[in-house]
C-alpha cells in the first residue's frame, strides 16, 4: 500500500512537470514566431520604423569585413532564398538558445548547492533572466535604455550573439573549474574553447572581463590550492587557460585593425566617469539598474567566499570598470563599446541572483532568526524582481510595436 502511494505521487509529479515542460516550450515556440517577425521588420525598416543595429549588417551584406561573427554569417543566410527572413529566424534561434543557456546556468549553481528546486520554477527564472531591465519609474526615471545600464540589447544581434555564447562559457567554465585539478574533460575543454571563441568573435567584450578574472582567480589557485604539488597546479592552470588562446589571438588580431590606420577609431583613452556626465542621478540610475541584485547579495554576502560566485562578481567589477574609464578616441568616442562588457557582467549577476534568491527561498536556516526580517526581505526583493520584469516588458512592447530603442 505505501509503496502503490508513493508510485501515485511520483507519477502524479511526472504528469505535472510535464504540463509544465509543455507550457515551457509552447511559449518558446510563440516567442519564436513573435521574435522572428519582429527581427524581419527591423532587417527591412518597416514603415520606416524598427531602427537597429540589425539594418546596418542586413543592407551592407559583404561589404563589412569578418570582425564581427553577424557580418560573416548574414550573407551566408542571405543567400540561401536571397531575402532577410532567415537573419529574421536565426536572431530569433539565437534569443531562445539564451534562454535554454540561462536555464542550464540556473540550474547548475542550484545543484552545486545540492538545492532542489521544481524543474517550472528553473524554467521561470530563465525567462525573467532574460525579460528583466532597469526600473522604469513613472515622474521620478523614466527611462528604459538610454541613461540606464541595460543588460539586453534588442537592437543589437552582435550583443544578443554575444551573451548567449558568454553564458555558455560560464556554464563549462564552471563546469570544469569545479574539478579542474582532479580531471578535465576535454568534450567540456573543447566546448568551452569553442564557446569563448564565439563569443569573442560575436563581440570582444566578453574576453575583456572573462581574461582579467581567470588571470586572478589561476593565481590565487596557484598560491592557496598547497594539496597539490606545484607543478601539478602549474600544469592544471595552463590547460584551462588555454581555452582562451584562440579568442585572445583573436582579439590581439582585431585590435591591430580597430586600432590601425585604416580602423574607424583612434585608439583608447582614459576618461573616467565619461558617459555619466550626462546621467543627473547616477547612484539613482545604477540602484534602479541593479536593484534586484544589489540586495540579494547584500544578504548573501557569506557567498561571496564561493569561487563561482567571485567569479560572477568580478567579471562584473571589471566590465563596470572598462565602462567607467576607458574611451574609443575619435568620431567612436560616443559609441560606448566598451559598455557591452558591463551589460553581459550584470546580465549574468542578474541569473546569479536569482540563483541565490530562489535558495534563501528554499532554506528554512535563511534568517531564521528573524521572522519579521525574512519576510520583508523576500517582499522587497519580489517587488524589485516585478519593478525589474514589468519594465522590461513594457519597454519589449514599444520595440515590436516599432518605436525607437533609444527610450
């Protein structure tokens, strides 16, 4: 009898995850459809609307050079029926792979923690990962994009490219670092050479926060991990270094053009603070930017000791950093490029602190000694979370609609 009762709820549980497997993929499916007309529009103009980066690699198919993985890869999609559809549905692959790549995310640093959590609510928190922006606040910030730090951008299909292999390489990153001096398996070691690759390729800006990371986390490994004989460590370091060669190759390449005589810039310089000059309220746009995970992690401090977790944060230090002090010099000076490294740091912290929220949530220890305390703090971080999402979608529904993204 208790062995039939527990078979009952064991496929009872089946049943439900897979409804909710179904609604998970259906609206995938509908997210595909709307995203792919939406991509159409902007690789044509529609009605004069719909202005993006997209337009600019769409109408200029051959003629800009391979720096860039989209200015490859669109005349080659191009060609196949000799129309923009099939940009259309490729940016389109590309957003919902980043929202199956959020998922995996989620779901390791969950299980690194041994937390168990329902398959639907990783499924949720994939989706707020990538529906999430900076608070719109109606009369006191009323911005979606511009004068914000965004974590996404819809216009871009190089920075769409970019996050979705960036959150690939952190997942294997992760993956391997976790056991990197007991075994290293080289289908994850490819893979994550790959993926750094790609996302180099997609834009640089992921090397340029993922390099300075790794560099502090292999020395601090080199000088703490004394269980190891130092050669063994040595050997360790390098072989998971060295899936950033090619991508670092790559970049040296790319800097050589970028910044040569024939490149649209002039070279890099030093001007802190620059692009917040315009910005009234700094501390007012950077809290309204990150205010869901400024206060997980200011109640999750003691995760910071986790290796994973310094990863993440450092990667954003250095993608704000870049942001706050370096410049393209030239007619590029207020281009931002060196913004995309911010944006795909804070967009990984944000799936981090989801991570963390969702296991405060399940740990009955998470201020157990303050009743009052935990549940101000869930209704806190709950109302940030829907600040977060509502704009976001609110700001999604101008953009297919066709308005600019510049808001």
């Amino acid at each position: 009898m208790k062995e039939s009762m527990i078979t009952k709820s064991e496929n009872e549980y089946i049943i439900s995850a897979r409804k909710t497997d179904f609604a998970y993929v259906g609206f995938l499916l509908c997210l595909f459809v709307l995203l792919a007309e939406f991509f159409y529009r902007q690789t044509i103009r529609y009605n004069d609307a719909y202005i993006s980066d997209t337009i600019v690699y769409a109408q200029n198919l051959g003629k800009l050079n391979g720096s860039r993985m989209i200015a490859w890869l669109f005349p080659k999609l191009h060609a196949i029926n000799g129309g923009t559809f099939e940009i259309a549905v490729f940016m389109s692959l590309v957003v919902i792979a980043t929202i199956i790549a959020n998922y995996f995310l989620i779901d390791y640093l969950l299980q690194r923690e041994k937390c168990s959590v329902e398959r639907w609510k990783i499924q949720a928190l994939s989706l707020i990962g990538l529906f999430s922006s900076a608070i719109y606040v109606p009369g006191i910030y009323e911005h979606f994009y511009m004068k914000t730090w965004p974590r996404y951008a819809w216009h871009s299909p190089t920075q769409q490219s970019m996050v979705l292999f960036s959150v690939i390489s952190l997942i294997l990153f992760l993956k391997i670092y976790d056991h990197y001096f007991e075994r290293i398996r080289f289908s994850q070691w490819l893979g994550l050479t790959a993926s750094i690759f790609l996302a180099t390729w997609s834009k640089p800006n992921f090397m340029m926060i993922l390099a300075p990371t790794a560099v502090i986390v292999f020395i601090a490994d080199l000088i703490s991990r004394r269980e190891y004989s130092l050669w063994h460590r040595i050997k360790r370091i390098v072989m998971l270094g060295c899936t950033m060669i090619p991508a670092g190759l790559f970049m040296i390449g790319i800097s050589m053009y970028e910044y040569g005589d024939d490149g649209a810039s002039e070279g890099v310089g030093i001007m802190v603070g620059y692009f917040l000059r315009n910005i009234d309220h700094p501390a007012v746009m950077i809290f309204l930017s990150l205010a869901f995970p400024l206060v997980v992690i200011a109640f999750n401090l003691r995760k910071l000791k986790d290796r994973a977790y310094q990863i993440i944060c450092s990667m954003t230090a250095f993608g704000i950093a870049e942001y706050l002090t370096l410049v393209e010099l030239g007619k590029t000076i207020n281009h931002g490029n060196f913004g995309w490294g911010r944006e795909v740091g804070e967009y990984i912290l944000f799936l981090a602190a989801l991570s963390m929220a969702i296991m405060n949530y399940k740990d009955p220890d998470f201020l157990s000694g303050k009743p009052v305390v935990r549940k101000l703090y869930f209704l806190l971080i709950g109302l940030l979370l829907a600040g977060h999402v509502l704009s976001q979608l609110w700001y999604f529904q101008l953009l297919i609609r066709g308005h600019l993204y510049r808001m």
